[in-house]
C-alpha cells in the first residue's frame, strides 16, 4: 500500500511512517506543487495527503486506486472536492488541531495593530523615545467595535478571548442561529453592518466560492474611515490590490495578515514596506502539539481508509468504503 504525501513543511515524515508502516504501508513524501508534477505520483497512491499542493481535477482523475484524501489543515480549498465526489473518493480534513493557537494569534494581531506594538518597537531600535504614532492611534479594546466574520470553532474562541476586554463584539454567520451567537456575549449582524460598525474586523471563515473577494474595492469603502483589518483565514477572501490601495491612502489604518494571496506574497509587493502592516508566513496554527495532533490525525485517518474503516472530518460526503 502506499501512501503519497504531496507536500508538507515538517522537517521529516517520521510521525506519520510511525504510524503507517508497521500496517504495511509505504509513505513516499515530495514537495510536489504543480498538477504536472503531481499528476505521475497520485496514480498508484492508496492514499493522498496533501498540504498546499493543487488536487485540481485533473489531478483527482489520475487517481486509480486512491481510498482518500487527507488535507493538513482545516482548509480544503486546495482539493477540487466535487472532483473527488464524482469520483467517490472521500475528502477528509482536520478541523479541530490549532484552535487555540490561531485564536491566541488573531488576539495578538488585534492588541499589537491597536497598541501600535511593532511601530513604536521599531522607533525605539532605530533610537528614537516616544511615541511612534499620533495618539489617536493608541487605542484600547474597550472603546472599540470588533466585528467577527465566522463563527466555527475559530471565531468562537476568538469571541471568548475578545469579551472580557469590555468591548463591543459584532458576529456575521449566516449558518448560525441569532440565539447562539448572543450566548456568547457578542451581538448577531448581517455583514453589511458589520462592516459598516466595525473598528476592527477579522476573518474566520473559510475560502469558498462565495467567501473569496469578500472584501472587495466597494466593501472596504464602506466601511469606517480608520479601519484595522486582521485575517488570519485564506488569503483571497480580501482583494490584495483592493487593500493595498486602502493601506495608502489611510482609509484602513492598519493591518495584520497571516495569510495573503498568491502564497508567499511577493518579495516586492507594496504591503511588505508599509509600517502599519504586520504581516505573518501563514504560521498562525504553528505550536509543537498542535502540529503533533495534526499529524497524528492524518495519519490515523490515512490508516482508517486503509483499513476500510468509518472516516471521521469527511468534508464531500462520500463514504470510505472497503
């Protein structure tokens, strides 16, 4: 049996070929990044694992004998799952590893864009005291409107971190009910009005065809003149070129990014000069246990598929079967 992990940004595959080899499957790692390359790999493979890399539907329909696909990560934007489902091929990702950390980093984001804690860091190592910003960029939760978009294991935890700041907290989530989203504290809207209310906005929801660009041209002139943006979500759920242009002119005050379409930004790309932006290589999930746990999952799961056993975070609907 084998086992192709298409791309991973581990150091080796020890963990995973732990788990696998003593049943008798062989794991072949690479750093495969275009369907060309993929293309020859998949064909054999019991078992897709992937990270980043295109499992684009030409890639999919390669696949002779593959039981599943296993994303790392709780994304599985990267995956043509509808591909997969024709083909009966179940998609399985891991959507519960890094909560914590990724919520623990959106709340870093917010403290350090409204702290002003990179910029005056950043005066001081230069050797100058004081103050790096007006002071009217020195702003306290307290005082603030923080609008949450996504409201999954993520946002929640985001809201949870954001309510004992005293703040005022809009959630948008159209597949959560009113109710639930007010037992949290935070106050239920529709994304007009979160966007038109909010001092800071953040970005928890995943990438799909009707999340990519949502902060578009016409979203970010809407809202208030001043605004702080933090994603730490997908990259094209904002319009690079759009925020760029909003970053210049002072419309969006600042902004901090986890993640940025195309992946890695551009060496020379605008964003990256700018002192009100703090910008991060997609590594808001990183700790040592939550890359453990992701590991350790989708190994186990591979080993399921194997095994022709019940999968668990199957995310298209198709049944593993032996």
């Amino acid at each position: 049996m084998k086992v192709l992990v298409t791309d991973a940004s581990f150091p080796s595959l020890e963990i995973e070929q732990r788990i696998l080899e003593p049943a008798g499957a062989e794991v072949i790692g690479g750093q495969c990044k275009s369907p060309e390359t993929l293309i020859p790999l998949v064909a054999d493979a019991d078992v897709v694992i992937t990270q980043f890399a295109p499992i684009t539907a030409e890639v999919i329909a390669a696949m002779t004998r593959a039981r599943v696909i296993v994303r790392y990560g709780i994304g599985v934007d990267n995956v043509d799952l509808e591909a997969a489902r024709a083909r009966g091929i179940p998609v399985c990702n891991v959507p519960d590893y890094c909560i914590d950390e990724v919520a623990d980093h959106t709340l870093a984001f917010i403290l350090a864009t409204t702290r002003q804690v990179v910029t005056n860091t950043i005066r001081v190592r230069n050797g100058t005291w004081g103050l790096a910003t007006p002071l009217d960029q020195m702003l306290a939760l307290r005082h603030l409107t923080v609008g949450v978009v996504g409201f999954g294991r993520i946002g929640r935890e985001v809201v949870a971190r954001l309510i004992p700041f005293h703040g005022r907290v809009l959630v948008h989530d159209p597949i959560v009910s009113a109710s639930e989203i007010e037992k949290s504290g935070a106050i239920p809207v529709d994304l007009e009005r979160l966007f038109l209310e909010s001092n800071v906005f953040t970005l928890h929801c995943p990438s799909t065809p009707q999340t990519r660009g949502m902060v578009s041209r016409a979203a970010l002139a809407r809202m208030r003149p001043g605004v702080i943006l933090i994603n730490v979500a997908r990259g094209d759920l904002v319009d690079s070129a759009a925020l760029t242009e909003a970053l210049q002119s002072g419309h969006v005050a600042a902004a901090a990014l986890d993640v940025f379409a195309p992946e890695p930004i551009p060496v020379d790309h605008p964003i990256l000069s700018m002192g009100n932006v703090i910008v991060a290589s997609h590594i808001a999930s990183a700790s040592v246990p939550a890359v453990r746990n992701l590991r350790e999952t989708v190994a186990t799961l591979a080993l399921a598929a194997l095994r022709g056993e019940p999968l668990a975070n199957v995310v298209n609907g198709v049944v593993c079967q032996k």
